[in-house]
C-alpha cells in the first residue's frame, strides 16, 4: 500500500512524464541492454529501431502514474502486458534490473529536477506495481501449463504444412513434435515462435495470430513477408520463416495468449473488420462464429491493397455460401468511412478490428463518429502499444488498449 505521500509525489510527475516519457524509456532501454545485453534475447529489436518500444513503454508509465491512487484502473492494461510478458518467458528476477534502470533514466534524463524524493517514490511506486504484473503472470504460467495440453515455456512443434496464400501471406500449420495434446485458445490470441536464425546473435521472438478456429489438431499461424521498404529494413523472422523454413522443420512455441478475444457469449451481430495481414484474428474469430454460432449474425469486411487477391478470399468465401449468418464485403484500397458505416446493420454490436495504423485510425473513428459505443469497440496492434487518435482529433471515450503483441 502506498503512503499519501508517494502517491502525491507520483502525481506530481504526471506533466513531467508527458513531456519526456519517451526520452527517459529509450534511455532506459540502451542502459539496460548494455548492462544486460542477454534481455536482447526476448526483446523484438525491431520495435526498438523504430521507438514503438519506447513510446509504448512511456504510455505505460504515464498511465501508472496518473493512476497510481487507483492501480485497479490500469488492470486491464496490466493484463495485456503480461500475456505478452507470459508468452517470451519474463521472469520475476528480471523486475528489479527493469526498476534499477528506469530508476536510473528518470534521474539520466532529467537530472537536477529528479529529487532523492521523487526517486524514492518512484522506487516505492515500482516495486508495487511489479509486484502486480508479477502476481499476474505468475497466475498466468500456472493456467498455461496446468490447462489440458498445456505446458511451460517453449514446445517444439514440427511444420505440418506450408501454405502461400498471396503473394505476401504464408500459412504454417504447426503441430506438436511430442504427438500429445493441444491446448485450448480463445478466437483472436496469438502464439510466439522463437525463432534461432543462422548469423543472428541474439534470439528472436515473435507474436503471431492463430488464424483458425480451435479445436483443430494444429495450430495455424499466417505471416506476412515484411519486404524492405524505403529506409524501414525487412523483416529478419518473417523472411527468415518465408524463405528458410520448410516442412518438417521444428519451431518452439509458448502457450496461445492474448486478451484480444472474441466474447463468444454476447449474442449480438459480430462485426469483423481487417485490414492486410489483419485478417488473421479475424478469420479465426469468422471460423469459430460459423462452427458455433448459427444464429448470430457476422459481418466480415476486409480491406486489401489495391489490385491484390485477399488472402484466404477462397476459405472466406465458401464459409458465406455455407452459413447463412454470415456477410462477407470487399474493400480495395484506402477504406472510406461513409462506406463502411454504409455496411453496418445495426449499431447494437460487438465490434473487432485488426490492421495498419492508419487503417485502424480509420475504423476507429468511423465507428465512434457513427455513434457505436466505446465499450463494444475491440482492437489490437500487432506491436507495441501505439494510439488510434491524432492530436488534432477528439480522444474517444474508451481508453486506449495497450498491445500486448
């Protein structure tokens, strides 16, 4: 329990962190890596070269201070995290080495103006904090590995099948080298692959959607080749799988996770929207809606670059002329707002999006300017924690959800 003091100190620090958040996490991050290079392991280094890590890490501590007085408000949030955290194997030893240097780039950065009194709060602050995610996680290993066909920390699976669905999307269907049973998911979680790449010096871990529905033998992940592009460098695991990895190869998996989820329960129309690679969650949560929910109704849009075959558009298409439920609707090119609304029955839904930035921005707004309410507007990044409202626009009533892929 924090002192009333801690607390109106973390307070205090609130504009603090506004203003430099972002110079303090990515401090943060080159102090720690070079005193510990072995987190390089578990961390996705292209976040890092791009400072999506940083922000979203900043976003983080701006939220924990700012509610530092309720932390129950940031449980959400803290969830999300530690799926992600519970999916590369974050331990709770590595908690204080994280606290050491954030401590230590809060005072880098802003130097004379970080108080032994601000420290103190902050170090007091932390600790309980991670004793939150901690606790958490440590919930969460238990339920990974204790769930029928479960298991800890990785697993090899062998790669039953490779399947090119585009010219940029490839299916892996994946089951386990052990022959045993497989765990359990929810519609929308993911599964991370470590992948060990010949002439890279570190591990690389990656997040990727399961892209069918459960219940199936195999898990089924579809990845997207992330080409070179300008002065943003390809993408070394998703060439890597591409390229290099091939049937019968073996790829360690941890345990699906996620908190993007389909709520199975809520008997109102679905309305599924992607863009691009966005499209896996999606199709698992159109798979699992059309083996087990006949009488919901499902409206699946699907944005692709212009002049592009969908990926999937085949499977897509034979799940509408087989169950009635469900409407699929094309989009090529940019999404117009108008015409998605356009598209949209009722206002009285659960609403689930996935896709670029600049697409979700899209969608999110249209939604919210339509009048759908905040609470049944669900989304993800694939990456770190980013945001959906520009400065110039008015922030949507629901908080922004911290990605936890």
């Amino acid at each position: 329990m924090l002192s009333q003091e801690t607390i109106q100190v973390i307070k205090s620090t609130v504009p603090v962190l506004e203003i430099h958040g972002t110079a303090i996490t990515k401090r943060f991050y080159e102090m720690m890596f070079n005193g510990h290079p072995e987190l390089l392991h578990i961390f996705n280094h292209a976040n890092q070269k791009q400072g999506r890590q940083q922000t979203a890490l900043a976003n983080a501590v701006y939220a924990a201070a700012a509610n530092i007085d309720q932390l129950e408000a940031i449980l959400p949030a803290v969830k999300q995290i530690a799926h992600k955290h519970r999916s590369i194997g974050v331990k709770p030893e590595q908690y204080p080495i994280v606290g050491h240097y954030l401590l230590a780039a809060i005072k880098d950065v802003l130097g004379e103006a970080a108080t032994e009194d601000i420290l103190r709060a902050w170090k007091e602050a932390y600790d309980v904090i991670a004793d939150v995610f901690i606790q958490v996680e440590s919930e969460m290993y238990e339920q990974a590995a204790s769930q029928p066909g479960g298991w800890k920390g990785f697993r090899e699976f062998k790669v039953d099948r490779k399947v090119k669905e585009n010219e940029w999307i490839t299916s892996f269907y994946l089951v386990p080298l052990d022959g045993k049973g497989l765990a359990d998911f929810e519609p929308g979680q993911y599964v991370s692959v470590k992948l060990v790449i010949p002439g890279e010096r570190y591990t690389h871990i990656r997040q990727y959607s399961l892209s069918d529905a459960p219940g199936k033998p195999y898990y089924r992940i579809s990845v997207k080749r992330e080409d070179a592009v300008g002065e943003k460098p390809a993408g070394i695991a998703s060439v890597y799988l591409h390229d290099k990895v091939q049937v019968g190869d073996v790829l360690p998996l941890a345990a699906p996770a996620g908190s993007f989820v389909l709520d199975r329960q809520d008997p109102r129309p679905a309305i599924l929207i992607s863009g691009g690679v966005g499209l896996t969650p999606m199709v698992s949560m159109l798979e699992t809606l059309a083996e087990t929910c006949p009488e919901r109704q499902v409206i699946y849009v699907h944005a692709t670059r212009t002049g592009s075959t969908p990926a999937m558009k085949a499977r897509l298409e034979a799940i509408e002329n087989q169950h009635p439920q469900v409407s699929l609707c094309w989009c090529e090119g940019d999404l117009d707002p108008e015409w998605l609304r356009q598209r949209i029955p009722t206002l009285d839904a659960g609403f689930y999006f996935c896709g670029p930035i600049p697409f979700m921005k899209t969608v999110n707004q249209a939604l919210l300017n339509g009048g759908v309410p905040a609470a049944d507007i669900h989304y993800e990044f694939f990456g770190p924690a980013g945001s959906l409202v520009d400065a110039n626009e008015p922030a949507p009533e629901k908080p922004e959800q911290p990605s936890v892929r």
